[in-house]
C-alpha cells in the first residue's frame, strides 16, 4: 500500500515540482538573542549507572521519575573535554527516528557523528529509545511504555548533564524524520531552552489534512504504537499543540535549519527500473511528506517574518546517508548559533608524541595541542590518546580508552600507562599495563581493570589462563565490610585486610551467593579452592567452608561443634 503511494507521489514531483522548491529557498538565519529563561530545577532524575565507551563517549543510565524507568542517554564529549577538566560546554543534542532502538541512537549506529564531532567543542547528548514518540508527553500509556519524553529531556535530565557532565546552558538540538518535528516542537513548547533548531526529513505540519491519519500508520509499522494513546483523536487540542506548523511563532529568535529531499531517486539510492524511482518506496513515500509539510512549514516561517536557513535537495530519499549529508551541512549555523569555532584550531604533533603517533597511524588527526596530565604529558587524536612520561610513550584508546578515563585516567588510581594496547597469548582479548594495573578487554566481557592485591592473585593463578578468566566487572568495595570485590567470567576475587585475596569460583560461589555472601555467616573466603576425594573441592571462610562434589552438589558447613565432630572423623 505505501509502495504504490509513493509511486503515485514522487511522480508528480520527478516532473517539475522540485525545481520550484528550489528556486527560492529562505535565507540563513542570523544569530538572535533567545528569550531569557529560569534556572532549570532539579526534577529528581538520579544515574544508575554510567559506561565509558571510549574516553570520550559515556553510556549514562538515568533513573526518569515520570517514566518510571532507566533511560539510557549516550554522550560524546566535546574535544577539549580531557585537556581543560575545568571548562563547560555547550551541547548539541541530536534526536532519533521513528525507529529508535533501545540499545544506540541512531546517529552512532548509522553514520559517523562520533568521529566527525571529535574535533568539534560541544558535548553531543543522544537520548537512546523513544521509538514512535515523536519525544512528548503522551496521553495515555500504550504498548507497554509510559511515554514522558518532553517532561525527561527538558526537566529531569538538563540537571546531571549540568552537574556531571560539564555541559552549560547554551544549547541546539536536530534531528531527523521524527527527531525533526521534534526538534521544532521541543523548542516552541520550551522557549530560551535551544538556540538552534533543526529539522533533517521532519514532519514540519502534523494536523493538515491527512496527516494524523499518515502518522499513525507510521506509528504502527514502526512498533506497533497507537497515535490516539499519544495526543488523543486528531481534533484534540494536544495534537496541535505539537504541530510545528501551529507552535511556528514560539520559534522567532531561533537559528533555525530545515531541509529534506524530493523522493526522488538521488546519489545514495538503488535506482529501480523505473526512471527517478528508488528501490526504497517507503522512503519515497515519507520524504515526500516531508518535503510537503516542511515547504508548507517554511512558507509561514516566512509570513511571519521568522528567517531560516532552507535546503530542499533536487533527490533522495528518507534514509541515513542524506541526514549525515544534512548535518555537515548545518554545522556552521549550529557553532555559529552556540558561539565555537566551526573548525578545528591548528594543532601539530611533535617530540616523543609525534614518533607515537607516526606509527599508530590509526590514531587520525590531533584535535589538540600537548597539555599536562598527572605524571606526565597528553594529546588528544581523533580515534585516541597518547601519553607521555618517564615510563615511556603509548597510545591507549577505544574501549581500554574508556576504561581508563572511567578509572580516572592518569591522575586515577592506574596511573600512567607502561605499554601500548597488545593481545593476549589466546588471541581472544586485548591489554594494556599501567603502572598500577592493567586493563582487559573482550568482545563478550568488555573492558576493565585490574589492580592490587587482586591482580597480583590473579597473576600468581595465570591471568586471563588461569581457572578465573578475564575479568567482567570492575573492583568495588564490599558494601557493609572492609574489602573488595571483582567478578570474573567464572567466579569472583575477594579481598579483605583480614583473610587476604581469594578465588570463589563455579557452583561453591552458588552456594556462598545463597548465604549472603561477605555479610552472611561465611564472611570472607580464607582460601582458594582446594581438591578432595571423589573429584570434590572446598573453600574455606572465616565462618566455616563450602564443600562441592559431583555425587552431593555444593554445601555449606559453619563452625562450630558439628563442623568440629566431622573434622574430627577425618
């Protein structure tokens, strides 16, 4: 069905339409001065949990009070994030597609924002999920979510970017197809909050006739969502107010950027064998309509005297390679808007940097000059870092990268690094030696440190050949005792000043698990597994062991006089 209608629609515009959009396109916008706006209050958002991907890009799990649910928002951080700890920056933040997916934003997943913002100096906030939301306020709870994404973005979310993450209030936002109606309805319904609005493929004109009717289809392809649960029956009143169309006049002040295709089959399409026409007909259908809703958006821009900068392409479709095209090119009205260099500042690699990175050539550019770390010197590349000091010169980057930076980096408890990022002997994973530890990395297990007295036990029993295997978490303090822990692919490390480092290992670690584990009547384990008769093993604790064998399963004995009548017997 939305095949042969976009057939029936890109016909019209293949014979003559576009060339008349694009005969009299809106002139960029000037910077205006943004109406004033209140210090955002804290909405009671906490993190649950944050990841460093890379030493410039975070995963941040945020506990949303109107949502009710962790959401996850994926940040890459602005260039000279590592080199001035002090600084702020402004944000630009860049909204997903009706297909949002709950594990990346598509702006990572589908084209390469992460290495081309390197060497721009904003932070990049990526909200991750949201499919069909269109980033509102809904209604009604549908298909099993309880959509408050206007209330998260604008409330509960603006405090721990301040607060965490170095990010100020001096803000744009862009997005592409859904993301775009909801970068123009985020701004109207939230003034002074952007500077920057733009719309990449958006649905600029949501209550014309018609369209309630198209965006609930597409809201159903898309994940099965019901539009009437998100703004009720298209006359209700919410549906226009999330109308870009209605809300345009909120907009004066605004740098604003609209652009879209004609359907029409354009240099990052399959050519079907019908002339003009792609193989993509859905991506036909919906870029016509955006095509539509924003040229009728642009023309009451323009009646009220609200100036913007408007790109309707002569071709292309609704698809990743022309919003990646659309975003370079409005990267100088968004730095412009929010006050940065639209280019890099000139920076040269030399001295013992320089001979690293002439032989890593993997690591790309620099980003910036050398600045002083703990214990020693950095510089940023676009792809890593590298440091040097008295230990030597080494590159560490990617996911050892982030872990790194999550550690603290330099002046963190790993210290300076003592080598460049080399295989194991297995050939499955990667490291890197610090001066206080090392960091392992695996596609399954991730990348994590390793240090103290649980890496030197770890190193007597092998390393990642030994019995435990590479780590899976990260050390952390146990929670009610002195001591620490550290999960590994097939037990956990335990140390404590009192019984020193231990393995707990397979179905003993089970059964040490059920009994509370450090805070039940076991404590802390004494031992490493020892081998008995019958193919058994045991570990003992300071409150008594656990025996495992083949024939009984796993059990635990606590001190005491039966402990002490059974040891007896031998």
């Amino acid at each position: 069905m939305l095949s042969a209608l976009a057939v029936s629609l890109v016909l019209p515009l293949a014979g003559g339409l576009t060339a008349t959009a694009i005969a009299a396109p809106a002139q960029a916008a000037p910077v205006q001065t943004a109406p004033v706006r209140t210090q955002i209050a804290d909405a009671g958002a906490t993190v649950s949990a944050v990841d460093w991907i890379t030493d410039r890009r975070v995963a941040v799990w945020v506990n949303s009070p109107s949502m009710g649910i962790p959401i996850q928002v994926q940040i890459l951080l602005a260039r000279d994030w590592n080199k001035t700890p002090q600084a702020t920056f402004p944000s630009v933040w860049m909204l997903d597609g009706m297909r949002a997916t709950d594990t990346e934003n598509g702006w990572t997943a589908e084209t390469d924002a992460e290495s081309w913002f390197a060497d721009k100096n904003v932070n990049v906030i990526l909200p991750v999920g949201g499919q069909s939301s269109f980033y509102s306020d809904w209604a009604e709870q549908n298909n099993g979510v309880n959509y408050k994404w206007e209330t998260f973005l604008m409330k509960e979310l603006p405090p721990i970017l301040e607060r965490d993450w170095r990010s100020n209030d001096t803000r744009a936002v862009a997005g592409l197809s859904m993301g775009g109606t909801a970068a123009m309805t985020l701004s109207a319904r939230n003034p002074g909050f952007f500077k920057f609005a733009g719309s990449f493929s958006g649905i600029l004109s949501t209550t014309t006739l018609g369209m309630p009717q198209a965006i609930g289809y597409a809201m159903q392809d898309a994940g099965g969502f019901d539009a009437g649960a998100m703004w009720g029956v298209p006359s209700s009143e919410l549906w226009a107010q999330h109308d870009p169309y209605v809300l345009a006049e909120k907009l004066k002040g605004m740098s604003l950027y609209v652009s879209s295709g004609s359907g029409t089959a354009g240099e990052f399409d399959q050519q079907s064998d019908i002339p003009g026409i792609s193989t993509n007909y859905a991506g036909m259908g919906l870029e016509i309509l955006s095509r539509l809703t924003s040229q009728t958006f642009a023309t009451k821009l323009n009646k009220l005297g609200i100036p913007a900068s408007i790109n309707y392409r002569p071709s292309g479709t609704h698809s990743w390679a022309y919003w990646q095209f659309e975003l370079k090119q409005a990267w100088p009205q968004i730095a412009t808007a929010l006050g940065v260099d639209v280019d890099k500042p000139a920076c040269s690699v030399g001295g013992n940097i320089g001979g690293t990175a002439s032989a890593n050539g993997w690591l790309g550019d620099c980003l910036t000059s050398e600045y002083d770390v703990a214990g020693g010197r950095a510089q940023d590349f676009r792809f890593g870092r590298v440091f040097t000091s008295d230990s030597g010169t080494f590159p560490v980057a990617g996911a050892v990268g982030g872990a790194y930076a999550g550690n603290g980096g330099p002046a963190g408890a790993l210290g300076m690094p003592l080598s460049g990022e080399l295989g194991t002997p297995d050939g499955r994973g990667r490291y890197n030696s610090f001066r206080n530890g090392m960091i392992y990395w695996t596609p399954q297990t991730g990348a994590h440190a390793v240090r103290g007295a649980i890496l030197d036990e770890w190193a007597r029993q092998g390393y990642e050949g030994g019995p435990l295997g590479y780590p899976l978490r990260d050390e952390v303090q146990t929670p009610s005792k002195p001591g620490a822990v550290q999960g590994f692919e097939i037990g956990a490390m335990y140390f404590s000043p009192d019984t020193g480092t231990h393995a707990v290992m397979g179905k003993i670690m089970e059964k040490y698990g059920q009994t509370g584990w450090e805070n039940g009547a076991l404590g802390f384990a004494k031992t490493n597994e020892v081998t008995v008769r019958d193919g058994g093993r045991f570990t003992e604790f300071q409150g008594g062991n656990i025996y495992w064998s083949p024939a009984t399963g796993a059990w635990s004995i606590l001190n005491g006089q039966i402990f002490d009548a059974w040891k007896s017997v031998g």
